[in-house]
C-alpha cells in the first residue's frame, strides 16, 4: 500500500505541477489590455488667399476621420480665382499637404495662387500661358499651387516631388509649386 500511496503522491504532483505550468502559459499568451486610447491626432492647415486675402485656419481631420465642416470652409476658401464657384477639395491633396508642412517643419499660412478652377478660368489661363494643362487637376479640385512666405520654394519643390504622393510643379519665376493628387509626375 506505500508504494501505492507514493506512487499517487508523485502521480498528484505531476497532475498539479502540470496544471500550474498551462495556467502559468495561458495567462503568458492573454494579451495586456489595450492601453487608454491615444488622442487621436487632429490635422490644422492655415490658408491665405492671395487673390482676395481671406484666411482660414481650420481643424479638417481628427485620427482618421475627416472633419465635413472645415470641408466647406476650405472649398470656399479655394474657389475659382475669377468667378468664385466653388468645388469639393479632395481630402488627399489636404493630407499631401499637411504631410509636405511637416516634412518641411513649416508652420504658418499657406499662400494660395490657385486651387479649384472652373473649364471657363482654365481656358482663360490656357490662352496666356502654354503652363496650364487642358485636363488639369485643378478643375477636379485635385490641385493647389501655393507657396509658404520664408520657406525656398525650390527646397519645397524637392520635398514636394521625393513624397511621391502625386504631381509635382516647380514655377521659378512666379515662385509658387503646385502639388496634385494624380499620377506621380514632375515638371
């Protein structure tokens, strides 16, 4: 009967030892609870219309959602130049935008040349500057030429074009780029 006894004794312990070592492994592989959740970053991009002077600073993203409101703020402020009609702005030229601002460690206004454009301004421009693309990105509202007060617009360009995000133009004499969200390309 000891040897019995002793053999269920060891038996036990082997069950119990057993037991400790998955219980010891499932809680190893229960994941930690998920930390609280982060403050979901929100993008700000400051505008100043230079046909007009009208500003805006405006708050249109929060982590991933984009914000409707500043949407209409921001298609206002980047209307057609010459007849004022306004048009939906994608939301990834905002985001190459605000993207190249930090690459570029820039932090004031954004000076608008142009972003949306009607067919009729288009035109326009086409008849006085061999520059202006027939289907250009900017009657989709794709498109923003810009330049930032301070910051070497060729330094821009180059920060601009390396992102590869879309096209990329460099207009020396006016001093101002544009960047699109269409197929990558430069000029």
């Amino acid at each position: 009967m000891r040897i019995e006894a002793g053999v269920i004794l060891r038996t036990l312990a082997v069950f119990l030892a057993a037991g400790f070592l998955a219980a010891a492994a499932a809680s190893a592989q229960t994941p930690a609870p998920p930390p609280p959740a982060a403050q979901a970053v929100v993008r700000t991009l400051s505008f100043h219309n230079t046909h007009n002077g009208e500003r805006l600073s405006v708050a249109y993203r929060r982590g991933d959602e984009y914000l409707p409101e500043a949407f209409d703020k921001i298609k206002h402020i980047l209307r057609d130049p010459l007849n004022g009609e306004e048009h939906v702005i994608d939301p990834g030229l905002l985001d190459f935008l605000y993207d190249l601002l930090q690459k570029a460690g820039y932090r004031g206004e954004v000076h608008i040349v142009c972003g949306y454009r009607c067919a009729e301004t288009n035109a326009r421009l086409r008849e006085r500057s061999g520059d202006v693309a027939l289907g250009s990105q900017h009657l989709q509202g794709r498109a923003l030429d810009f330049r930032l007060p301070g910051f070497d617009t060729r330094k821009l360009y180059d920060l601009a074009r390396a992102m590869k995000r879309g096209g990329t133009g460099y207009y020396r004499k006016s001093d101002f780029i544009q960047i699109d969200t269409g197929p990558v390309r430069s000029w």
